[in-house]
C-alpha cells in the first residue's frame, strides 16, 4: 500500500505512529487525525472558495461581453485577495435594534450548512470523508439548516426588506426541496443505496441517460435551493436592495456570498455524482485516486458552469409564478417521474442491460412530452378564457 | 467512564438546558430557535445510538419543516415577539406534581431493570440498519399496517388543509 493509491491512509497511520510514539493513548490520537482530516478539507475547500469568487467573476464577464477582473495579478487572479482585504479590514456594523447573538450566528450557519455536505462527497475510491447509507436524505438535512440561517440573518437583523427577503426565500427553499428529495429517489432506486459511494459505484452507465429528466429536474430544484437567479428572490436586487443579508458588512457578508459560491460549486459536484458518474470517467480512476479527484472536480466545474450559465442569461421570475411552477407543475411531475421509475425497474428487473437502459431513457422522455403537452394544453384554455378564443384571421386572397 | 458516556452527557446536558430556555424565555422567536436546538441534541442522540436514519429524519421533519413553520407562525402573527404575561399560571403545582410523579414513577421502574447495566451489544458487520428498517415497515408480517395508517392520515391532513383554505365562492 503505496501513499499514491491510498494517499489518506498511508498518512493516517504514519502520524498515528507519530502520535501514539508521544505516548498518546491510540483512542486520543485517532480522534486527533480525525479533527486533522476536517481541517484539511475545510482548508482546501475554503481556498477553493477564494479562486471561486475570482471564476465567477471572470464566467460573468464573458457572458456579458466583458474582461472581468485583469488589473492584480496575471489575468487578475489575485483580485479575491484583495476582495477579502477589504471585506476584512470594513467597519463591522450591527444595526440598532438587530438581535445580537441570532445575527452573529447566521454567517457561521450558512457556511456550515454548505461545508458539511462536504462530509459526505466521495472524491475518489478511497478518499471520503464518511460513507453514510443515507447520503441523499443527509442533502437535505444540511439544506434544512441552510434554510434556518437565512430565516435568522433576515428576522435578526431588524429590517423589513431582509425579513422579507428572508420569508421570500424560504418559500422557495421549502417548496424546492419536495421535487429536490423526490429526484434524489431517484439513483436511490437505480443504485440500491441512498449512500454516494455505492450510488458512483454502480453507475456503469451514467444516470443521466437512464433518467434524463430526472437530472434536469435535480438541476432546476437546486438553483432554486441556491437562491440564484431565475429564482433570487432572496436578493432581488431591484426590489430589496440586497435581500435577507442587506445588514450585514464586512466578512459576515463576506460568509453568506462565498457560502452561496461554494454552495454552487457543491452542487455541480452532487450533479456529477447522482447523475453524472462522479469520479468515474473510462477507468481513469483505477488509475491513481488523485487522477479521481481531478475527474470529479473537472464534473463539478462543468455543473458550476452550467448553474452559472442559467444564472447569467435568465430574468427573475416572479414569486408567485414561481411557487406554482413548483408546485403545479414541477412537483407533480417528479412524483409521476419516481412512480414511472419505480414501475419500470420492477417490470425490467431481469431484462438484459441494453433493454434496461432504452426502456428507462423511453418512459422518462414519455414522462416529459406528456407533461409538457398538459402543461401546454392548460395554459391554452386560460389564455382563452382570458383572452376568448383565438381568432384565426385569413389574410390575402 | 467510557468516551460514548461523556458524549451521552453532554449531549443530554445540552438538550435538556436548551428545553428549558425554551420555556423560559420570554422571546417568542427566540424560543423557536431554542427548539431547534432541542431537536438537534435529540437527533444526536439517535446518532450516538447508531440510529443515523432517524437522527437525519429527524432534522430534515422537525428543523427543516416544523421549526421553520414555528418561526413563520410566529414571525406573521405577532407584531412583538416577546410575551408580556405571567410565565405561570395557578394550576403550576399541579404541573410540577405531575412532572415530578412521572419521574419517580419511570425511576421505580427502571430501577428493577437490568438493561440499564448491560452494553450493547456491537452492531454485526454488513447490517444494513436502513434497509432493514424499509424491509419492516413493508413486510406484512410486522408493520405495514401502522405504516399504512399514518399515511392514510397524512392524506386526509392534507386533503383537510386544503379543504380549509379552498373558498368555493371565489373559486381560487
């Protein structure tokens, strides 16, 4: 067992021999290594952060026909750290009549809610933090806590823009997470285990092209659960100055935008886990765990991308519109998606894999064409009944 | 006194003092959120009980829905948050009479019992605690009909708030 197949075992157990060589009982020293492997990750994810402010800044420029930061550093790559400088050395203001410890908590617990997910996010074979058989629903409880820290920074910080940026916002993240968990379902089914490591393991073939709908659905809920745009009620620039956080200054500010940039980047990463193979790429990952974590990261970044993407081109829905999209449209699809699913899985349980895989890619596009027709047909006879029947004028002649 | 004890403690340290701030604090929100972290102590619990499904349901259920719910409730329905009333009422003797009844008569019980000395016993390596548990509540012979109940009633909640909020006058 070389350190370049197992590289965080190979280091556990030396400094375990380092610890227990102080004369520290084993039981102390395995908890210390364990405390060590979390700074690590946090460290590496949070250094991650930095360059990520520097990428989004740089993808939006280039959607918008801009440069982007070019002036510290080569092609403005030290630009984050003059961000952070600044966001460091700003006066650090508490509005009067905020509620002190319930303002103060909320940046720590948007942070943690997305640094935690990290937990469960297997970079390669060996490389995980904790394989958890209930990963998927783990998502979600993480998310939950997300869900309390902004309900808190809007209510604490004791104005009426950020409370309603607040409400606004947990409409949307509670709605969401109903066609969110039932798309989690989802691999669940396919893989047999809610557990990511299993979920990448028997992805053979990716599940995007088992349930292509299903990823499109995960993707919609979570940019929802982002609080991005289309669906940045939260901030609403236009109307809310700046939404739940408008309060908050300095690196408390500094917490929630680069929680929301690693909660991004996170969720690219459980887009290419789900659906997508995770750390699998042709066998690359026998190769060398390192050789994993660069196809996982690379899958995460194209997901990034991809939310990015949706976030620079579309225009903020409307609340209303939105809440019965969810739940008029979006939800009552993912549930006739997992009972389609469901069936189909029983039904082709022993059939050969070719079959297996066309029947399910067939019923999911069923699924979609279906819908999108009902949804068409009703949005017809509302716009009747509003309008009165479409007139069909002939023209010419 | 073995780490899984002193982790036991603490945790039940912790639940317990935030379950009493939340009824002794006089700000409504703030109770909420001492709530929340009730409910977190008791999901750790689960989990130092190897129970991690019900320590995750548990804060997805109840932080994730019920507490959020708790919090807009309050947030909607009262311009100030903080209660002015008297804490108790006259009948507080008869609750503390009760509270301290329940715990002798749980401590008379469980003093005759030899659970409370053994250690459990470790879990076997493979068993799948969530599919085990999926496996009971679907199989016939245990508790597929509980299971079936609570969802039937869930239906008829839902059916019935629905019901409530649906005006026929208006038609929305």
């Amino acid at each position: 067992m070389s350190f370049w197949n197992d590289p965080l075992k190979v280091a556990a157990d030396w400094l375990l021999g380092v610890f227990t060589g102080w004369g520290m009982p084993e039981m102390a020293a395995n908890i210390l290594i364990g405390f060590l492997g979390v700074l690590l990750l946090i460290t590496v994810l949070m250094v991650l952060d930095i360059f990520l402010v520097w990428i989004e800044r740089k993808v939006v420029a280039r959607f918008q026909d801009r440069l982007g930061p070019n002036r510290v550093g080569p092609f403005g790559l030290i630009q984050p750290f003059a961000d952070i400088i600044k966001l460091i050395i700003k006066e650090d203001t508490t509005p009067g009549g905020a509620d002190k410890v319930v303002y103060n908590i909320a940046p720590m617990l948007s942070m943690m809610s997305v640094l935690i997910l990290w937990a469960i996010v297997p970079l390669a074979p060996t490389i995980l933090g904790v394989d958890l058989n209930i990963g998927a629903l783990y998502l979600i409880a993480a998310g939950a806590i997300g869900t309390l820290s902004i309900i808190m920074a809007g209510w604490s910080s004791n104005n009426k823009f950020a409370l309603i940026g607040a409400f606004r916002q947990v409409a949307v993240m509670v709605s969401f997470e109903v066609p969110m968990l039932t798309m989690l379902l989802i691999p669940t089914i396919f893989a047999g285990s809610m557990g990511m490591s299993t979920i990448i393991e028997k992805q053979d073939v990716w599940y995007v092209f088992l349930a292509p709908l299903a990823a499109v659905i995960f993707l919609i809920a979570a940019i929802a659960e982002l609080g991005r745009a289309p669906f940045d009620m939260a901030e609403g620039e236009s109307e809310l100055v700046s939404g739940f956080n408008i309060e908050y200054s300095g690196m408390k500010f500094g917490m929630f935008y680069a929680g929301e940039l690693l909660h991004a980047f996170t969720f690219g990463g459980f887009l290419a886990i789900l659906f997508f193979g995770g750390y699998r790429f042709f066998g690359l990952e026998q190769v060398s765990p390192f050789l994993a974590i660069a196809v996982i990261v690379f899958k995460a970044f194209i997901g990034y991308w991809i939310i990015m993407w949706v976030k620079y081109t579309l225009l903020r829905i409307r609340i209303d519109h939105m809440l019965a999209f969810n739940w008029k449209f979006l939800t009552p699809l993912a549930f006739s998606l997992l009972m389609v699913v469901a069936l189909m899985n029983a039904l082709l349980a022993n059939a050969p894999i070719w079959l297996y895989i066309s029947g399910m890619f067939l019923s999911n596009v069923a699924v979609a064409w279906a819908a999108l027709e009902i949804a068409r047909s009703v949005s017809r006879r509302e716009r009747e009944k509003v309008e009165g029947p479409k007139q069909v004028v002939e023209v010419g002649h | 006194m073995t780490g899984e004890q002193i982790v036991f403690l603490v945790v039940a340290l912790f639940t317990l003092g935030s379950g009493f701030m939340v009824v002794t604090t006089r700000n409504l929100v703030h109770a909420a959120l001492w709530l929340v972290s009730t409910l977190f102590g008791v999901a750790v619990t689960y989990a130092v009980l190897d129970a991690a499904f019900l320590a995750v349901v548990q804060v997805v259920v109840y932080i994730g829905a019920i507490a959020i719910l708790f919090i807009f409730a309050v947030m909607l329905t009262r311009k100030d948050v903080r209660d002015q009333g008297p804490q108790m009422n006259k009948n507080w003797w008869f609750g503390a009479l009760l509270a301290v009844m329940t715990f002798g008569g749980l401590y008379f019980l469980l003093q005759g019992w030899s659970g409370l000395s053994k250690t459990a016993a470790a879990i076997p390596a493979g068993f799948d605690a969530v599919a085990e548990l999926g496996n009971e509540l679907v199989s016939p012979a245990a508790y597929v009909l509980p299971f079936e109940v609570a969802s039937v009633l869930l239906v008829a909640a839902l059916v019935g708030a629905v019901y409530v909020a649906f005006n026929p006058r208006s038609g929305k």
